[in-house]
C-alpha cells in the first residue's frame, strides 16, 4: 500500500517544519566552509597528485593519441615556463639598463652645458684678452717714451752735474771773494740734483718697466706669445669639447629613448609569453590525464592499453541526479510495508551502483562499495528533504518549491562541473554549487571513479549524513500526519489496510 501524506495543518507543525528547512543548511554550509577554507578544488576528485589535469574522458582515457597530446602539452608547458622565465630576466634586466641610463643621461647632459658655458666663457675671456692686449700695448707705448724721455733728463742731469763740478774747480782756482759765493750756489744745486734721484739706477729700473709693460703687451696681443696662444687654444678646445659633448648628449639620449623601446618590447615579450604559459596551462589542464587503477583492480596489460578506472564528472553528476531524483520520489509516497520500503530503497541504490559500475570500467570493489553506500545515503537524505518540505510548505507549497530548488541545482552543479572538468571557475561558482545538496555525491563518486583524494568522499559523508540525520530528528518531532490513500493494490491485505488507516507515518 501507499500512500501521500498530507500534513496535518497547524502552526506548530508549520513552524516546525520551516526550523527543519532552515537546519537543514547548517551541514551544506558547514561543508561549504571546510572546503572553501583548506582550498578543497573539484578537480582534486580526480587529480590526487601535485598537477592539475582535466577530467577524464569518456572511453578514452589511456588512448595512445591521448598520452601523446599530453606528453606534447606538457613540453610545450615546460618551454613556455622557460620562456617566462627567460622573458622576466630579460625585462629585469632592460628596466636595469634604462635605470642606469638615465642618470647618466642627466649626467651626459650636464656636461654638455658646462662644456657650453666653458666655450663661452672662454669666448668672453679671449675678447676680453684682446681687449687688455690693446690696453696694455698703448701702456707699453707710453711707458716706453716716458722711459726714453726719462732717459735724456737723467743723461742731461749727469751733463749738468759734470758741468757743475767742473765750474766748482775752476772756481776754487780762483782767489776772488765771489767765487766763494757761487760755489756755494753750485753746491746748492749739486745738492738738488742728488736729491731729484736722476741718476744710472734709476735708467736700469726704468727699462725694466718699459720691458715688463712691452712682454705683458705682448703676451696678451701679440700672436706666438704663450698667454695669447693658450687663450685662443683654450676656446677651441672648449669649442670641440662642447660640440662632442653635445653629439653625445644626442647619441645617449637616441641610447636611452631605444632602451625605452627595448624595454617596452621586453615587457610586450614578458607578457605574451606569460600568455603563452597560461593558454599552454589551460590545454594542459584540459586534456585528461590518463587514470591510476582503483584499489582492488589487478592490471592485465602493461603500457597504453592497461585499464585504468576512471569516472567522468559528469556522468557521477548524472548518475547522483538521477538517484536523489528517485529518493525525492520517494519521499512524496510513504510504504507502510518497512521491508517494502527498505526494497525500493535499495533497489535504487543498486541500479545506481550498477550505472556507476557500467560507466566506469575498471573500477575497485572497494571503492564500488563506497560509491553503492555513497548513493544509499543520498537516496535516503533526498527522501528525508521531501518530507521535510512537505511538512515545511505543504503539498503545493513543497511541489514548487522542490521543482525549483532541484531546477537550480541542476542548472549550478551541472554547470559548475561542466566547466571544471576542463578549467578553473572561480569560487563564487564553488560557494553556490556548496550550498547544494547534489555537488556531494557528485563530489564523492568522481573521488571514488577516479582514484583522488578521499577527502572530498569523507565530506560528502559528512554532509549527506548531516543531512538526513537533522530530517530525520525534526520528522521524528513533527506532530504525526493524517494519511490520505491514493492507492492499493488489486487484493489487498485486510489487517495491512487497517493498519494503514491507523497508524500514522511520521
């Protein structure tokens, strides 16, 4: 006999029923947060190891052409590793050389307007020479004719002062009280000529002068002469410093604006090539890698044709719908007959196993067990999730909302690992697929298919068994249901038949 239960409508059994709905997050989210927190990516259910491959295909797994493709992706990826590798040093290396020529840039250039201000200076200092030259030669003239007339007064002062002493004996010859006299007047005199200084020494200084203004003159005038020539050389060489300090200021600014090029190059270089390894990462993250045999297989054939266990995630994803599915089917009809109920339950736990079995060759009696008590659990936590949302919303209430809900987990789960069977997605994706109840046994069996880490089967446990343990204990606390008998079979049993109108189902 079954039957569909209709809640008995109170606001007990209502609010009871939402607290249900509502506690029933509290595993989703927990394993939401174990995940998200230890980094827990989908693609580990089928990469145990350090590298990250794509899912495995479809009846391909171990194909020849396969190993090959990978072995070429993973050359390839090991070069353009190298390449971003080389690239980075070589972008170090060109932002080294434009830093390092830079001040030697401002340097180069300082010294070309220091050369420019030197020539100019010395330019200033050369007119300024020629005009002292001009000064000091008109000195030297002048000096040389005083010099020349200062010689004549001294030669006619000695004439005087010879004279004078001749005079003074002949007048001492004399016996004549006036020759007394005038010798006195010619020793006055005498005495004024000594004291004007006109005398040999003072002709010897004043050639001195006159040759010390003429060599000052012509060295600062007269073409040949060491400060004239020094000057004129200085201001050339000044000249052909500054034009060669101004060719190569040009030159290392050409330098600088093509290690500006060669840099912006290195950059474009460094970036395509980081492109490269992130498109060669990509397809190899795509292609799947071939798998390990699952526990319990013993191989009976060696190199590309050994079989290996495998599981697409789409087809755990398929296969996990489908029994979840059939356990909210469950859930709307309630058996009275326990073993009846145990049968249909594991009736489709079984059927599910057989397709896990069928679809994925060569896997483990092991790890088919753990995907047949995989599935027995998520039978039974979507059975108990449908009467909790029937005691929760109703039977309308609890129709919508399970087409909805299950509409939604299609659409995130499927997408989710449709995309991560061949990239990465991001986390908000894995946050969402989290939240729902079908990403676990799909979670688990690809773990179980496909030799990966356990972890992802002991939190799908965990949370499958959150699951139906929390239904179960808020089921257990509803008030009990009125039972509304839809159906029978042809010749029922009479004592199982009052016993159905009896005894209500929790």
């Amino acid at each position: 006999m079954s039957a569909v239960v209709a809640p008995t409508e109170t606001p007990a059994t209502r609010r009871g029923g939402i607290l249900a709905v509502l506690l029933l997050f509290i595993p989703l989210i927990a394993g939401t947060v174990f995940a998200t927190a230890t980094d827990m990516d989908i693609s580990r259910s089928w990469s145990s190891g350090g590298e990250v491959t794509g899912a495995p295909a479809p009846a391909s797994a171990n194909s020849q052409e396969l190993i090959e493709a990978r072995r070429a992706a993973g050359e390839a990826g090991a070069q353009a590793g190298f390449l971003a590798s080389g690239t980075g040093e070589l972008t170090a290396g060109t932002q080294e050389l434009v830093d390092a020529a830079t001040p030697l840039q401002e340097g180069v250039g300082a010294a070309a307007e220091g050369a420019r201000q030197l020539h100019q200076g010395l330019i200033e200092l050369q007119a300024g020479t020629g005009q002292m030259g001009t000064g000091a030669t008109e000195i030297a003239d002048g000096v040389s004719s005083a010099v020349e007339q200062m010689t004549g007064l001294v030669i006619l002062t000695q004439q005087i002062r010879m004279a004078l002493e001749q005079a003074d004996r002949d007048l001492a010859a004399m016996d004549r009280p006036e020759a007394e006299q005038i010798r006195g007047q010619l020793a006055n005199l005498k005495g004024e000529l000594e004291k004007a200084g006109l005398d040999v020494e003072m002709t010897d200084r004043l050639d001195e002068l006159r040759s010390g203004t003429r060599d000052l003159a012509n060295q600062l005038a007269v073409p040949g002469y060491g400060y004239h020539d020094g000057i004129y050389t200085a201001t050339n060489g000044a000249a052909e410093l500054a034009t060669g300090l101004g060719e190569l200021e040009a030159g290392v600014g050409e330098a600088v604006a093509g290690f500006s090029a060669l840099d912006e190059g290195a950059s474009r270089l460094e970036a395509m090539a980081a492109l490269n390894q992130e498109k060669t990462g990509a397809v190899q993250r795509a292609l799947p890698a071939p798998q390990m045999p699952a526990a319990g297989v013993e191989l009976t054939a060696s190199g590309s044709e050994a079989q290996s266990a495998s599981l697409p995630p789409m087809y755990a994803f398929l296969i996990a719908t489908m029994v979840m599915l059939a356990g909210v089917a469950l859930g709307w009809f309630t058996l009275r007959n326990r073993w009846l109920l145990a049968f249909v339950v594991l009736g489709i736990t079984a059927l599910g196993g057989v397709v896990v079995f069928t679809v994925a060759l060569g896997m483990g009696a092991a790890a088919l067990a753990g995907a047949v008590a995989v599935l027995l659990l998520a039978t039974m936590a979507s059975a108990v999730m449908a009467r909790v949302l029937i005691h929760a919303f109703g039977v309308t209430g609890a129709v919508i909302a399970a087409v909805i809900g299950w509409i939604a987990q299609v659409a995130v789960v499927g997408h989710v690992w449709n995309v991560t069977a061949v990239a990465e997605i991001g986390t908000v994706w894995q946050i969402l697929a989290g939240l729902m109840p079908l990403h676990y046994p799909t979670f688990a069996l690809t773990a179980l298919g496909n030799g990966g880490t356990l972890t992802p089967v002991w939190v799908g446990v965990a949370v499958l068994g959150g699951l139906l343990i929390i239904g179960w204990v808020m089921l257990r606390r509803f008030t009990p249901a009125a039972v509304i008998e839809v159906a029978s079979d042809n010749t029922p049993d009479r004592e199982a038949v009052e016993e159905e109108t009896t005894t209500p189902t929790p």
